[in-house]
C-alpha cells in the first residue's frame, strides 16, 4: 500500500489522481498506524515551513514518518516534503526541521531581477558530481528520473530552496538566478522540490517511476 500523508496542508487529489494511473494501491491517511505500515509513504505539501511541521507533531505523525524513513523502505516527498526532511528552515525565523538530511532551507536572493516566489515551468537536470581539477563525473542515474529526458521542464512553487550539506545526495538541479538543489536521493529516501503529480508527461513518469520501485 501506497500512504499519501495528510496534514492539512498537501496537494492531495492531484497526488493521489497522478499515483492512481499507475495502481489503485493507494490512500490518503492521517492515520499514524497506517502510515506505520505503509510499503511506500509519499509526504506532499504547499504552505509555511513551520505550520507544516507544527501539524505533523500535532497529529502524532513525526515519529512514525521518521520509523519510516529509516525502514528502508521507499518515500517521496514533494516540495514542502522535501524541505521539511533537512536539519533546519529560515522561513519566518530559523525552524527546526526533522533533520534526516544535513542542510538548510534558504530564501531566493532579491536582487536578481528575478520574482518571488520561483512559479511556473523550469528544467531540471541531472546533477553532475563535481570532481578533482575541472573533470566532471556522472553520478549513478536517480531511479526517479530513468526515462525522463535531460532537461525536461517541471512545475515549480516555492520561494525556498534546499541546500544539502552533502552534495552527492543531489540528483538534479535547476537554475533561477543560481543552481538550486530540486531532487534528491539518499539510499531509500527520494524527494523534489518541484510537482511531479503537475508536471504533465514528464512529471508522471517521475511517480510512475516511484511506483515501480
């Protein structure tokens, strides 16, 4: 079974309608022991860093959503999903997060003739790993991207971004006004700052392939 967590503040219908073209094994639950069991747990989410995190403590949902993540088994967070994995948010004041990867969240830079919030349809491409003297080397292809081509064009909104300590668990990046972090892997845990579930074809193939896993 697939668990779409709900908070109170998910993308949820659009999430669950993207998942259902590829199984009906899936719900929508705020249910601590379901997302407990879950075989696969997908966190969506649109809002203010803090409140998000308030409402999973609230409801109970932090301990299990952190079992989970250190289960081994395979989770996909989406936008707010993804920023609330890392240590800590300077949204409003510096918040902690659940801290399962070293990093911050960081506004967009003003200045840069650029609006804020980041909105609408940018490329993400495969990240390229940096290293020694001006040689680059691919890193191993993210499973969430196989069939998506270089480039593709996903939607985005957020005025955040994530900035990873560790920079190998970069799977693409994207350009606005600077090369941002928007997916993520480490081992089982994937994540992506964009919407997948609105990003049409591309998009798609993104859940589908998070799915098949």
């Amino acid at each position: 079974m697939i668990v779409i967590i709900d908070y109170g503040m998910g993308n949820l219908a659009s999430v669950v309608n993207a998942v259902k073209r590829y199984t009906n094994d899936v719900e929508i639950s705020s249910d601590a022991k379901r997302i407990a069991d879950a075989d696969k747990l997908i966190l969506p989410g649109v809002g203010a860093f803090k409140d998000a995190y308030y409402e999973i403590e609230k409801r109970g949902l932090r301990e299990p959503v952190l079992d989970f993540l250190g289960s081994g088994r395979h989770f996909l967070g989406i936008c707010l999903g993804l920023q609330l994995l890392f240590t800590k948010s300077h949204e409003d004041g510096e918040h902690k997060g659940f801290g399962v990867i070293k990093g911050e969240v960081m506004l967009f830079p003003a200045g840069k003739g650029l609006k804020v919030p980041h909105m609408g349809w940018n490329t993400v491409t495969e990240y390229q790993k940096p290293c020694p003297g001006d040689k680059q080397m691919k890193v191993e292809k993210c499973p969430l991207l196989r069939g998506v081509a270089e480039g593709a064009h996903m939607y985005f909104v957020h005025s955040y971004y994530v900035v990873p300590q560790d920079r190998t668990l970069i799977a693409a990046t994207t350009d606005y006004g600077l090369s941002f972090c928007s997916l993520i892997q480490k081992g089982n845990i994937y994540a992506a700052q964009f919407h997948p579930e609105k990003s049409q074809s591309q998009g798609l193939r993104i859940i589908e392939n998070f799915v098949r896993l």
